[in-house]
C-alpha cells in the first residue's frame, strides 16, 4: 500500500486479502492517535477509509501502541490494552516506527497523517 488514500479498486482488494501487515504509514497514524487521541479530522472512521483496514483492527492497534508508549513514559491520550496475556513477555511489534513516530512534532505527524486521509 502506498501511504496515500486508496481508490475504491485498492479498498475491495484490501478488504479481501486480510490479514496483512501494518504499513509503515498506518502504523504512524496509530501511534498519531495513541499520543493525541482522535478529532473530527483524525478518527478511526476516517483511517478506516483510507486504508481499508476494519475500525477494530486499528483501534487495537492504537491500544497496543498506546500500552506500549505509556510503559516507556510518553503521555497518551487514548485507551490502552496490553497486546498480550497475563505473564507472557510484551510484544513491540513496530517500535521503532513508533518510537520514530512519538519523537516527532506533533504538527508534523499530524500533517503526514492527514495526507494518508487525503485532507491534507
């Protein structure tokens, strides 16, 4: 996927082929909503178009991005979930996209995330 917004050939083929892994971009965009939440821009409903993910794949993977962040110190300002069961080790799938991602302005995460949603 290209970090961009998907046309509607891209969206069917997307939704067909699932599961597949996070692309760099959407992993951003999670990370983007685990530190600053959502707005009426920026919304799971809105990321959810535009990558032709399902609203409950990226809202847990928001979670596990924002348990994650929060154990190494960040402020979140969206509800985590650990990505793993009681006892089991922590799992840090793409953190240094995300750690990338929350050592960033918050303005210009914010701007790369609204040209995946094609707003900006």
């Amino acid at each position: 996927m290209k970090c961009g917004p998907l046309i509607e050939t891209q969206i069917d083929w997307y939704h067909t082929s699932m599961p597949r892994r996070y692309e760099r971009c959407e992993t951003r965009a999670c990370a983007h909503i685990a530190l600053y939440g959502v707005d009426g821009t920026v919304s799971m409903d809105a990321l959810a178009l535009a990558t032709g993910r399902s609203k409950d794949s990226l809202d847990l993977k928001a979670k596990n991005i924002a348990y994650n962040l929060d154990k190494k110190g960040y402020v979140i300002n969206y509800p985590k979930l650990r990505g793993r069961g009681k006892g089991d080790e922590d799992r840090w799938t793409d953190w240094d996209i995300v750690e990338e991602a929350a050592r960033q302005s918050k303005e210009a995460l914010r701007a790369e995330v609204l040209r995946l949603l094609g707003v900006a």
